[in-house]
C-alpha cells in the first residue's frame, strides 16, 4: 500500500479541509541522490511517486498531534464501526467556531492498492455516517465504486463493485435491515464482513496496515515487542537495532514468571501480568567486566526496573520499524524525536531514506530542528502546523515556499521564523517580578 494524500477537516484544532500529501513534487534537491534515495519511484499508470519519509514540525500546541490522531480515527471507525457502535467517538469537531461545532467530520485518503489507484473517505459525527464514497481509478478514468449518502446509496458501479449490488439486495430481501446497515456504520465495512465482499476486505485489510506510534510507554507496544522476542529474525532485528544504537544491551529474553514469586516488584511491572498473577518479563543481559576491565561474564538486569525510557522506546519502536519496512507498510508516529538523542533519530530517518526500504512509507511529528537539512531531507519532506489566532490549525509544506534555494539552511531559516510554525514566547523574566509582587 502506498499513501497519495491524507485529508481531513472539522477534526479537533483542524476548522478547514487539510491534506497531508505523501506523493514526491516536481523538485530537485542540491544533493541529487536524495531524489532517487528519498522516493519511491511510481510504477503506475499515473507515474505517481511516493516520499519515503514527511517530517512534521510546529510550534506546542499548534496541532501536529492531532493529524496522528485524525489517521487514527479514520482507521479505527473503519475497522470497527460494525462492531462497536460507540466507534464514532473518535470524531470531534472543531469547537471554536459556530460554523463547525455541530458539523460532521471529514476524512479521505487517495492510496495505490494493487497498484490501482482508490479514493475513499466519508463524512461523521457521534453518532451517524453522513456521506460516505468510495472512487477507484482500475482503467485510467476515475469511477464512482458507491457513493453514499446518509443512509442511501445513491451511486453504485455494478461492474466494477459488483458486490456492493449484492449487499443492497440482500438488504431489499431482509425485514430488519439495520442489523446489517446501521447509520453509525460504514458500508464498505458492512461489505467487508461478507464472504462476497472480498475487494472491501482487501481495500480495509490495506488500510489497517497502517502503522501508527501514538504516545509513549503504551503496555501495548510493549507487549507486542516481548512477544516479537519469540520470531528469531524479529529477536535478531531488535538486538541488533538496540546495538547499532549504543544501548549496550547484549540479548534480550522473556521469562514467565508468576506475582508469588516477585512480591517487591513496582507497579509498572505489575501492570505487564494478565490477570495479577503470571506474565513475562524482560530480561536484558550487559557486559560485566573485571578490575582489569577485561570482559569475562554478563549480568542480566529486569528491563523495566534498569533501562532508561529512550532504551524503552528504542525497543517498543523497533519490531514496528521492522514491520513497516518489511512489509512496506505505512508509519506515522507522534514525538518520533522524543527521548532520543538527534543522531539516533536522524540514523532512523536515513534507514527510511535508503536503498533498503524499497516501499515503506515514515511520517512523524518532531521538534527536531536537526533533521531539517538539505542534505537530508528534500522541501517536499518538510511539512508545518501553524494555528491562527481564531484557534485553527494550518497545514502547509516547505514546498509551497517560493524563493526557498535548495542550498538554503532550513534549520536557521525555521528557527528565525521564515516558515512560521515557531513559538512567540513571552519574555519568561518577568515571572520572577510577578513573583516578588506577590
């Protein structure tokens, strides 16, 4: 799967439709290489070509977050509104204004599946689908697969989406119809739980293929990189990753363990057990060396209670980044640069940008002005979340910067507020002087 362009509007600090595009511009970099090694060349009948990597900066609070978290809700209605009737939870309007605070959201994403070209996107609120369409490109024109409109399907391509009749038909023939098509429930997720609705399932299977790193110290990341522990190749990634990246850590094994046998651990250990009383635990093994600082044995330390968080979050990100890669799967994640050092986020971002990672896409949000270089990144890359002062949320590339030479500094230019998206801080000595008049 490969991502075109993600948009969404009247979502969170986001008042107006925004769209984060992920295909490459008709650029050059001053370091040419970056425009073979930073994109995934188009083998489509578009000749549409993809960024390996979209960095994301903005001031604190200006709404970089809250693009993670529209991908998010645009998954997670997709996967679960059938079966979760509170899934429309996840959609919240833009509250400052009283154009849009009753509303519905809007979400869409264009992707390459197979390398056929979809658009797919709808329109909701907390509790209902209002507009829902479905476009697929199989043979140069762009086709209207269904188009949905509150509860009606009002468009329907019976050749190319031929098992969107079936459902329709099925619903014609059955008494209880809500059952199967509720208004707080997307059709092409009612298609995909059918044996017949195999391009449905294809299309969601696609888009749950999205990797999202949203938070940090979630137990469920957690978990998932203790039990990719038991994948030798995923074990020998994930060492090798903690090395390459100066951790120390020699080997890392999972013990199950029950609570009766460590009655002193914390509380975020407890927390790994299921049901309070057994679970895994990790354990990480370090070089131990003697007087004469010669190695000759190691010792093992419980990975929770010694490493450090970044040592943490090294670990929780690495079977995922192995995933993506592998997979060539879509990444997005929220405060990539948090906890770790600027060379290490910077050697993750150039293992994006590789020959390596032939179809794996890494979008994420940072405060790290280091990695905004020429020499690293291409403006089409660069992206920024500025909000005005009525509270709204802006999304607009480096790209759209006219004048901007490819031999600039990106970082000096950023930090001196030539692309906006930057802090206006208040002069922070006078809070000493509040301090003394109180």
């Amino acid at each position: 799967m490969k991502i075109q362009e993600f948009s969404f509007g009247n979502y969170k600090s986001f008042k107006d439709i925004q769209t984060l595009n992920l295909s490459s511009a008709n650029i050059k970099s001053s370091k040419p290489n970056l425009d073979v090694l930073n994109v995934i060349k188009g083998e489509n009948k578009e000749a549409v070509s993809f960024l390996k990597s979209k960095a994301i900066y903005g001031a604190n609070a200006s709404g970089k977050s809250n693009i993670i978290k529209a991908l998010v809700s645009f998954v997670r209605i997709i996967r679960t509104s059938v079966k979760d009737e509170k899934a429309l939870n996840a959609v919240e309007s833009f509250k400052l204004s009283t154009e849009t605070e009753n509303e519905p959201t809007f979400f869409q994403m264009i992707f390459w599946h197979n390398n056929i070209k979809f658009r797919y996107g709808f329109e909701a609120d907390n509790e209902k689908i209002v507009s829902e369409w479905l476009y697929g490109k199989p043979k140069g024109r762009d086709l209207p697969f269904f188009i949905r409109d509150n509860q009606e399907v009002i468009k329907l391509d019976k050749t190319n989406y031929s098992e969107g009749n079936k459902l329709l038909t099925l619903l014609d023939d059955d008494s209880d119809e809500n059952e199967v098509f509720r208004n707080n429930s997307l059709f092409l997720s009612t298609l995909a739980t059918f044996g017949f609705g195999k391009l449905s399932k294809q299309i969601i299977d696609s888009l749950g293929s999205i990797i999202v790193v949203n938070g940090l110290g979630h137990q469920g990341m957690y978990r998932y990189a203790g039990d990719a522990l038991n994948d030798l190749n995923k074990k020998k990634y994930i060492i090798d990753f903690l090395k390459y990246g100066d951790i120390g850590i020699e080997d890392l094994t999972a013990m199950e363990v029950s609570l009766e046998d460590l009655p002193d651990i914390n509380e975020r250990i407890r927390n790994v057990f299921e049901d309070n009383k057994k679970g895994k635990i990790l354990v990480s093994t370090r070089k131990k060396y003697d007087e004469n600082k010669v190695f000759n044995e190691t010792h093992s330390f419980p990975f929770i209670g010694h490493e450090s968080e970044g040592t943490k979050k090294l670990f929780e990100l690495s079977p995922l980044i192995y995933d993506a890669i592998n997979n060539q799967s879509p990444i997005f994640i929220d405060e990539f640069d948090a906890r770790f050092h600027p060379l290490l986020t910077k050697k993750i971002l150039e293992l994006f940008n590789s020959e390596s990672n032939i179809g794996s896409q890494l979008v994420f949000t940072t405060h790290d002005s280091n990695l905004l270089s020429p020499n690293l990144l291409r403006r089409d890359q660069i992206e920024f979340v500025e909000k005005d002062k009525y509270g709204a949320s802006h999304l607009y590339s480096l790209a759209q910067f006219k004048g901007v030479r490819n031999t600039s500094s990106f970082e000096k230019d950023y930090i001196q507020g030539k692309y906006g998206a930057i802090p206006f801080l208040g002069d922070f000595r006078k809070l000493m002087k509040i301090k003394e008049d109180a």
